[in-house]
C-alpha cells in the first residue's frame, strides 16, 4: 500500500482539493503537493494536521499510518 495513494484517497473522498489542505496549512498548493508525492519526507505532525482538517476515523488514519510503514520498509531496503 503507498500512503500518498491512502492521502489522496482521503482527501477525495472528503471531496477537499490540494489548494484547500494548502491553504489549512499555511503553505503553497506545490508545497502540499509534494506532502502527497512524497509523505515520508515530512514530519508526522504535518499528517496529524491534514488528518484533523480531513476529520479521519481512527481506522482511516491507521490504514495512512500502515502504509506509511509499508513504504518506509521498502524504501530502506
């Protein structure tokens, strides 16, 4: 599982654009876009904030959380 694909499907499904995560956060609609295409750059606390605006489940955050672990496994090896 990748955890941009988790992000953006959470995102969709809230029916939120980039510009409006952007705009939460305080920063540019390229800046959040690089948050979705590479999540394990960036601090989690970044991601509890995007799971606040989108107003995620505990299980919706654990799927994003596991995926995030999936990725990072793969990219460390």
């Amino acid at each position: 599982m990748n955890a941009s694909l988790v992000i953006k499907g959470l995102r969709r499904s809230r029916m939120k654009t980039q510009n409006d995560l952007a705009k939460y956060l305080n920063v540019s609609r390229t800046t959040y876009f690089n948050y979705e295409q590479e999540p394990l750059k960036y601090n989690l606390k970044v991601w509890m904030k995007v799971m606040e605006y989108l107003e995620c489940t505990d299980l919706e955050f654990n799927k994003f959380l596991n995926a995030l672990k999936q990725d990072y496994l793969s990219y460390k090896k």
